[in-house]
C-alpha cells in the first residue's frame, strides 16, 4: 500500500462521526461484505440465479460501489454500515417475493403487557406495520393507524378498517400530537434517518404518549455471527442497537426512557441459529451438502434433509447452547415529554 493511499484511509476514519453518539474515534471495521456476498446471502445464485443477479444490481445502484463495510462505535457499542443506507423499495421488492410477514412475535406480547394494558383507548400507531397483525389482535376501542410504505399491504390494511399513510410525514401534518402509542416493531434497524423518525413519532404523540421501539440486539447479532457464520446482512440491517445508544437516540429527540426488556432465552432461538447457519452454507457453497437440499424440489423431502442438517449443526454449536438460547432482540418504551 502506498502513502497516499495509507492517508486516504486515516482521513476516511477521522470522518466518520457516530450518527447516535457523535463520537469520530473508530477502529477498523468489524466486517466488510461485497455486493455479491450480499446478494448471495439474501438468495444464492444456484437458488435463483435471476433473483439473485437483480439484487447484485439493486444493492450496487444503493452502495454506489461494491462494498459496505459496518463500524461499531466504541462509546455507545452503535454499529452502522458505511456507506450508510438501507434497502429501498426496490430491493425490498425482490425481497419480499420470497418473505412473508411474521404472525405474531414476542415483541407484540411486550407491547400488550407493558403499553396497551395500562391504557383503555385512543389512537395507536404501528410503524411498518406489514399485515396488520399486530393491530389487528386489538379490540375496537382502539383507533388503529399505520404506516407501510409497500401498496399491495396498504391495501390489505384498509380492508380491515385501519387508516394507512403511505409515509409518517404526511401523518405528522395530518395528526400531530394526536397519538396515545406509537409502535415500531423490528424497523429502526433498517433505516438511516432514524434521528428523523423518532422525532416524528415524538411529534406524534400527546405529552405523556408511549413510543415502543423494538430492534435486534446489536450485541446478540455480532455473537451470533461468530457462531453460526451467518452475517446480519446489510442493505437489510445497515444499524445494529444496543440498549444504551437507543436511549440516547429516543432522549435526543424528546424521550424519557424505560430500562429495556430483553427477549428472554428460548429454545425457537436456538433453532433459529441452527436454520441461519444451514442457509449460510448453502449461500457460501454451492457444492455443500446445504445448497443441493435446497435444489430438492420436493417441499417435504427438502424439509426434512434440511431438518437432518440443522440437527447436525446442533452437534456442531452444543458447546454454545446457552449463548443461542438467548433472546436476539430488545425492546424500550420512552414516555413523550
Ligand atoms: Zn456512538
């Protein structure tokens, strides 16, 4: 490496600031992908070859280059790509053709018992909702909004008497100060205007109102890639949270913060580490045994060789089964001052 080309790189470090804590001392990066290692994480070429080339080109066009690499800050433990963005609609098209939406989630339990019990009514607003499930388990006396920015689901929503905004700036225009709970479940780690939207959410409620965020627990995610070797994959995550730079982010903006509520340990963790490692395998390799069970056209033999294989990596990981028992995400409520 050459001396300009060293001090290029030491002037690339010192312009990096923290985008939650503004700290601009970082080290090297924790990891650095390609866009066709991106691609292929998402959906690997010998799985769908023209899929997987779309989204080549869709991660390109958004890194405006070849490589994303994730720094961690080592003041408030935020880690964030750089470049530093997420997914846009079009990746998350070709995303979406192969992914559903949860039905329902430890973190919808979490808002159930710590914000919707404690209220009777009012106007509640779920952030991302995707089908609504989340909404939908409340009774009448709630009145229900959402954003989703994608049209067929916001179609869906409408269906079932939810008021959807396409966007939270036209809601914030609509509805300020109207909202007694606002949910983002699962979504601040993708998007990198979330100083932008937290305060919009704080626009949005009354003084007093419940703002409950949800993401991975960054920390959870850096161990469970060293475990299974299956990346938290950006343009998807591009932000990787940790208890105390999200309580940084929500008092930045106007919040008063809860202690947060940590996913508690189970065996669905476990199995869920044991199904990333199989997909990752069968991503990095075409020629491992994981990528030819993914070639089985059969859905219930497949099933059932991709089960033996998990099984196998379970014998692999057992030394670490208490580390994979433990909850992947957190949740924080913050009060609207
Ligand atoms: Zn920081």
């Amino acid at each position: 490496m050459n001396t300009s080309a060293i001090n290029n790189k030491k002037q690339q470090q010192i312009n990096i600031k923290c985008p939650v804590c503004e700290n601009t001392s970082f080290e090297e990066p924790i990891y650095k992908y390609s866009a066709l290692e991106a691609a292929a994480h998402f959906c690997p070429p010998n799985r769908n070859s023209t899929r997987n080339q779309r989204l080549v080109k869709s991660i390109r066009k958004l890194w405006q280059g070849d490589e994303c690499s994730i720094i961690r800050c080592p003041e408030c433990g935020f880690a964030f790509g750089q470049p530093f963005i997420g997914g846009d609609e079009e990746f998350y098209s070709i995303l979406h053709e192969q992914h559903g939406y949860p039905s329902w989630r430890w973190d919808y339990d979490v808002a159930v018992q710590n914000v919707i019990s404690l209220l009777d009514k009012g106007k509640i607003l779920d952030i991302g909702a995707g089908t609504g499930n989340f909404l939908k388990s409340l009774g009448n006396q709630w009145e229900k909004y959402a954003v989703e920015g994608s049209d067929t689901t916001r179609l869906e929503l409408e269906k079932v008497g939810i008021n959807v905004f396409p966007d939270l700036p036209t809601l914030v225009e609509a509805e300020s100060g109207e909202f007694s709970v606002v949910t983002m479940f699962q979504v601040l780690e993708h998007i990198s205007n979330f100083q932008e939207v937290l305060s919009q959410c704080r626009q949005l409620l009354t003084p007093g109102g419940l703002l409950l965020v949800t993401v991975p627990d960054g920390d959870a995610m850096i161990l469970q890639e060293q475990l299974t070797g299956c990346p938290d994959m950006p343009p998807n995550h591009i932000n990787k949270w940790t208890p105390k730079s999200l309580k940084i982010a929500l008092e930045d903006v106007g919040f008063q913060t809860q202690a947060a509520i940590i996913e508690p340990p189970s065996w669905k963790n476990l199995a869920y580490s044991l199904q990333l490692k199989v997909i990752h395998d069968a991503a990095i390799n075409p020629n491992s045994l994981a990528a030819k069970c993914y070639q089985v056209s059969n859905k219930r033999i497949r099933i059932s060789l991709l089960s033996s294989l998990a099984l196998s990596g379970f014998l692999q990981l057992f030394p670490h089964t208490n580390k994979l028992l433990q909850g992947e995400s957190f949740a924080m409520i913050s009060i609207a001052n």
